[in-house]
C-alpha cells in the first residue's frame, strides 16, 4: 500500500463475521448487508451499539461529533515538517521514483516535454583572466525566451573537461551579486570569508576556481533576475492577467495548464543542460550542477527529472522543514506527498553532496540525510551521499562551503587536483564585463504583452501535442493512457485504495419503504479519512448481487425525498433488487469542519496569491472528493456478494464519476454520467470547489470521460460532437456500443432513463 504516496507492507486484516453485527439482524436481512457492514474490529474486542436516529435518518454521527478526517484540519504548507521514508528495497524504489519523478514533471508543465526548437545560442564578449576566459551567452529556451549568463573556460586543457552548471539563488541582482564593503566586513569578521574578493563576490567565486580546477562553468541567471529581463521574478496575480484568454502567470487559467515558473526555469535549466552537453570542450558525461538556496532547489529539480547530470551539490536548501518559499520554487501538486528530500534521492545512487547551516536545513544531520544515507546502503553506495554542517554558520554558500563542493567535484568528476583545496585571490568581473545586452545584442521584447505571447506559444505547442495523442489505432492507447492517464492519476492523487486500508463502522439501521437503511462510516486508514455512507437495502425482493453508488451534489441526503423516504428512481433500483449507496463527500452534509458546506477550496492563509503554495502540499477539493468516491468502492470490491458495481453521477455529479472512473475504471461494470455540460477551463478562480489545476491541458472534462474506455457509460447533459475524442478512445477499445447518450436532460426523465440503463 502506499502510505502519504510512500510504499509501505502492511498485514492483512482478520476477516469478520456476523458476529460483528452483534446479532442485531435476522439471517433475511444479515445475507444482503454482510457486505458492506461487516462489523467492527474484532481483534480489539470494539463493538458498536447501533444507534437508530429518531428525528433525521440521514445523521450517522452523534450530535456534537465531528468526523476523524485528517482533511478537516489545517492545510498542509510549506513549512510544515515533510519527512523521507525510504523504501524497503530497490524494487520497491524503482516503482516509487517512476511516480514521483511523474508527478514533478506534471506539477511543471513539463509531461509531456515541450517542443525542444532551436536554442539559436549566442556566444561573444570573451574576457581573458590568464588562467581562464569569461564570455556572455544567450539562448532561447522557448522561441523568444532567452536563457542568459556567463561562461567560464579554463585555458590549456585540450579536449574535453568537465562541465558545472551554477544556478543561482536569491542574492541581491543574481549573478551581478556584490556583498558591497559592509557585507564584506561581515563575513570576514565572522571568519565566514577568507579572501576579500571572494567575501565581496561569491558567486563569482565559486565559478573561478572550478574553471581553475579544470571544468567549463556555466552561470546562468533566475527569471527576473540580471540580464533575465523579459519576465519578472514574482510577477504575482493580477487582475487584468486574470483573462479567460491571453491569460499572464499566475492566473487560474495559468493554473489550469500548469503554466507556472516554476516549470519555466526547470524547463530553462533543461534547455541549458542541451545546449551546455552539446560544447565541443564539454564531456556530456561529467557535468555537475550546483547552486544554493534557490540554486539548491534548481539543482535537486533539475538532476531529478533529468538522467544526464553525473554529479549534484545543492547548497543549503535541502531539508524536512521549509521546502522553499519563493513561487519559484513551488507547483501545483509538486510535493504531496513528497518533499526536497526525496527529490533529492532520486539522483540515487549518483554522487549527492550537500551543506546546511543555521536556517531551515539545521535539524538534517538527524532528520533527512539518515534516511538518504539508508537509500544509499540499499544501493551499496553509501559513500556517495554526503552532507557537511556549518550549524555555526547562516545562510550560505561561502568559503567554507565552496571548499565541501571542490573537494567533492574533484573527487567525482575525476579532476585530479591535490587536495586539500584553497581559492586564490582572482580579478572579480564588472557588471559591464558580464552582461549579455551590449551593442550588437540589444534587450529582446519584455513586458505583461512578452508574457501572454510566451504563455500562447507554450498553450498551442502543448494543445498540438496533447491531440496528437488522441489514439487513431488499437496500438495508440499505450501512449494515451501513459501520458493523459499518468497525468490524470498525478492530479488526482491516488487510485482504488488497497482493501487493507479500507474499515466499515455501521451506526444505525431503520426500516423506510420497502427497503432498510444502514447509516455507517467507511474510513481509508491510510489517509485517515471518513466517509458518511448510506446503504439503502431491497426488503421485499432478494439482493441481487448489484450495488449502485450514488453519487450527487447533495450527498448522501439525495437518496430520499423531503418526506424521508426513497426517491422514486431510488425505488425503482431496489425494487429490482439493486442495493443503492449514498455518501457524502468532503465539504457536503456531514462531512464538513464546521456543519456548513464547504463552497471553496481552503487556501494556505498566509499565501492565498498563488495556487501553487496550497496545491502544491494538498489535493484540491475536487481530487478529495473522488477519493471518498475511490474510498467507497474499494469498500464494495471487498465483498463477495456484490458481483456488480454501479456509478451514478447526476445533476451534474457527472464531473466527479468521471474522474473516478478516469483512475479506477477496473472497478466499475457500468456508469451513469451527467456532467450538465461541465468544463475546467470555465472555472476563474483558484479557490473554486471544481478547480483542478492541469485539468484544462489534458483534454479537460472529455479526457477523463475517454479514460472510463471500455466501462459502458451513458452520457448526459453534452452534446455528442462536443465529445469527439471520447468516441474516438472507445472506438478504438473496440467498445463503440458501450458509449451512450442519454435522450433527455429533464431531471425527472433523466433519473428514469438512467436507472433503465442500469437495470437492462
């Protein structure tokens, strides 16, 4: 099973009996039940008096009781404690990186890759420091979007070296960093800096003595920062970027694509590493990435999403505690259930070097690097992991931390340098010397009208790609379900939770018409999550082995009418024999913090500006509610008796089957779908109920409803040509007839035609 997205064994449990029911029910009555209200943990001796509600059937909690549901409490954010549990073998491994290694690519926008154009490089300005040259470089990532820095090469070394690629963090100007004489005294007075010029210039620093080592440097800017001037460091959201088209960054059509900056400067660096391999003087074999702070989150992202990185150093960055704290650094759906340690473990088992200090990476020594050097041992390479701490330092990447990254790429690039290794005092450039824009390379366009045309180019190349993927032959859905099933799966979170996980608490039953209804909780235990069910029970006709799960935006208080008593499609399914179960998601009925539903998602309340700092560390609402859905089958599955599982979504509950069915379709015999015409892409607002960031880029709506293929499904509230690419995936599913449109949209008609479907 997986455990916050971490694999874990668990034992199974016993099996229960009638005995759990306290004897309550007649043999009649206990044969149809016993599926689904099959007692209480028997091995702890708990048994629950059941309760029959006197004023309102549909309460299966005590007054004053509140649900034990992890997700009623305060959203997880960045600077909440995020651990590593490292798995318990390599197999085990090789499954948790696949995913993990998915769900950043997803969070960045970068599944799949876009289209790699031309990076059109431009080399000039060289500067001769006598051991070394510097020159300044620009190369577009993107058709228009420029990649800037400086390239450092050592003199009198043929063939090829070596390569380090610098990324930066946040210093004041970026690569132009000047600590300025007080800052300099500073770290000289602190013993923190022993030479001044590189107290005063760092950065600098660090980029001299590697290329005198030997290797070919390349430093290169953040966006927004130096000469990386088209787009802004934090643009943040704004109102007049906040279109339903010609969007900006940030906004909730941004989010809906996974068009974040995050994913920009990953997809910059990757960019950078194509261009950086493809240098005459370069070994694409022995290049390595270092940075600090914001670089250390570069570093780790880049050399876990991409395999061609032979060495990683990130400085002072990676941790259980604050995982980063610029929107930079963070993604929709980028670390739930993961976190900067485990990015940093998938570079296992190359060569992993890292640094903390007296700031959000102090407590690693004993939190984090075990767990990585655990990781390590599995693969016989515990050498290879490393972590050095300056707890007597702040925030840095100074002398003595430059001097741990030496030592360390000399070891694993195989520079042959005697040790132990010093700086030298070094001439440190001007600003004028390092940047790229001087005459005869003037500044490329910039601005909010640069931003919209970045953002449509990158929108039209991922809408081409994504459509290509539509299948047109049986052979074609491997790839479909690999790249809009994967990417489904990452935005959902989760799929049919293990039975193992899965524990039934019944609370009351009670006689309506022609039927008994049992009010109960079924928890995932996993995830410590509840959900209040209903199970509607035939009276006067045999079980038949067929459950309908009825999903609404109601909850569980939609299987009846206001006189208490079943609706009549309801009726209808039980005077067939079909058992109905009725739960209510989070935010709906009983299942809310505060008794009221839930009409928005909850925001991190220090960061409510970007999506990325909520969806990053929790599921969105709507992916939550699919996982009472996925909770409530994977608790039927259990049963023998039921031979048949349907899904029902109407009155627009259509969205939320969909995609349950898009992550668990193995689960269900037949589906009802009503979507009343819904569409990601139409939802404005990040803290809207049905945001689901990314849901707009794989196909919206339809491409979850194609995913369902081949599970019959009768479709409503859409228009037939409206949903081209779901015929097209059951056409070739060989499943054509199993794709029907209802014949109505009158909510009354509709539920009698839909409980025909299901009753044929």
């Amino acid at each position: 099973m997986r455990h916050n997205n971490v694999l874990v064994r668990r034992e199974p449990r016993a099996a229960f009996g009638r005995e759990g029911l306290g004897g309550a029910l007649p043999r009649r009555m206990w044969q149809p039940c016993v599926w689904f209200f099959v007692g209480l943990m028997l091995g702890l001796g708990i048994f629950f008096s059941w309760a029959r509600a006197e004023e309102n059937v549909l309460k299966v909690y005590r007054e004053g009781q509140k649900p034990a549901d992890s997700r009623l409490g305060p959203v997880r954010t960045l600077d909440d404690y995020h651990p590593f549990r490292p798995p318990a073998n390599l197999e085990e491994w090789e499954q948790r990186k696949e995913y993990v290694r998915r769900q950043m690519l997803v969070a960045l926008g970068l599944w799949p890759m876009p289209t790699r154009t031309p990076h059109e490089a431009v080399i000039h300005g060289l500067v001769d420091r006598g051991e070394y040259t510097v020159e300044r470089v620009y190369l577009q990532s993107f058709p228009g979007h420029y990649v800037t820095g400086n390239l450092y090469r050592p003199k009198n070394r043929p063939g090829r070296k070596p390569g380090v690629l610098c990324p930066h963090g946040h210093w004041n100007n970026g690569r132009f960093y000047d600590a300025g004489e007080a800052g300099l005294k500073r770290q000289l007075d602190n013993k923190w800096e022993k030479l001044p010029c590189c107290g005063r210039f760092p950065l600098q620093a660090r980029c001299v003595h590697l290329a005198r080592m030997g290797c070919v440097v390349f430093h290169y800017d953040m966006v927004g920062y130096a000469d990386s001037i088209q787009i802004p460091h934090r643009p943040g959201m704004r109102d007049h970027m906040n279109t339903m088209e010609n969007w900006g960054y940030f906004s909730p059509q941004a989010e809906l694509h996974l068009q974040n900056m995050m994913g920009l400067q990953t997809w910059n660096s990757i960019r950078v590493l194509d261009w950086f391999s493809e240098l005459p003087d370069v070994d694409p074999t022995r290049i390595a990435v270092t940075g600090a702070s914001g670089g250390g989150t570069q570093t780790f992202i880049l050399c876990a999403v991409d395999p061609r990185p032979a060495v990683a150093f990130p400085a002072v960055m990676v941790s259980t505690a604050m995982q980063g704290g610029c929107t930079c650094e963070n993604a929709c759906y980028l670390r739930i259930g993961t976190s900067n340690v485990e990015f940093a473990a998938l570079f296992a088992p190359k060569p992993l070097g890292m640094t903390c200090a007296d700031d959000w990476t102090k407590e690693m020594p004993t939190k984090g690097f075990p767990e990585l050097q655990q990781l390590y041992r599995l693969f016989g390479a515990e050498d290879r992991v490393y972590l050095a701490a300056f707890l007597n330092h702040p925030h840095n990447y100074n002398y003595h931390s430059r001097l741990v990254m030496y030592r360390w790429l000399n070891r694993h690039l195989g520079l042959g340098q005697e040790e132990p290794i010093d700086e030298r005092p070094f001439r440190p450039l001007s600003r004028e010397e390092m940047t790229v824009w001087t005459e005869g390379h003037p500044k490329p366009p910039a601005g909010e009208d640069y931003e919209r045309q970045l953002i449509r180019w990158i929108t039209e190349d991922s809408r081409r790609q994504i459509e290509a993927l539509i299948p047109k032959k049986p052979e074609d859905l491997v790839e479909f379900r690999r790249i809009i099933g994967g990417a489904v799966e990452v935005m959902i979170g989760r799929g049919l939770p293990s039975s193992v996980d899965i524990e039934v608490e019944p609370r009351f039953e009670r006689d309506l018409t022609e039927c008994r209804v049992f009010g109960g909780v079924v928890r995932n235990t996993a995830h410590r999550e509840e959900v209040p069910v209903l199970v509607l029970l035939p009276e006067k006709v045999a079980f038949q082995g067929a459950v309908a799960v009825w999903v609404s935006p109601n909850g569980k208080q939609s299987l009846v009418g206001s006189d208490g008593q079943p609706r009549p499609a309801v009726l209808k399914l039980l005077r067939a024999g079909v058992a109905v179960v009725g739960l209510d998601m989070l935010g709906q009925g009983e299942l809310t913090p505060d008794g009221k539903p839930l009409e928005k998602n909850r925001l991190d309340p220090k960061r409510t500006n970007y999506a990325g700092y909520t969806y990053g560390y929790n599921h969105p609402l709507f992916a939550q509610r699919v996982h009472d859905i996925l909770t409530v089958l994977a608790a039927l599955k259990t049963r023998e008796e039921v031979r048949r599982i349907y899904l029902v979504g109407l009155e627009g509950a259509g969205r939320w089957v969909a995609a349950a069915l898009a992550v668990a379709r193995q689960a269900v015999d037949r589906a009802v779908i009503d979507t009343g015409g819904f569409r990601f892409r139409q939802l404005n607002a990040i803290d809207h109920p049905d945001f689901l960031p990314g849901a707009a880029k794989y196909l919206d709506l339809p491409g979850m409803l194609a995913l369902a293929a081949p599970v019959p499904v009768l479709v409503a509230g859409e228009k037939e040509t409206d949903l081209a690419v779901v015929r097209e995936v059951y056409n070739v599913s060989q499943a054509t007839k199993k794709l029907e449109f209802a014949t109505t949209t009158e909510p009354e008609k509709l539920e009698e035609e839909a409980v025909n479907y299901l009753l044929r």
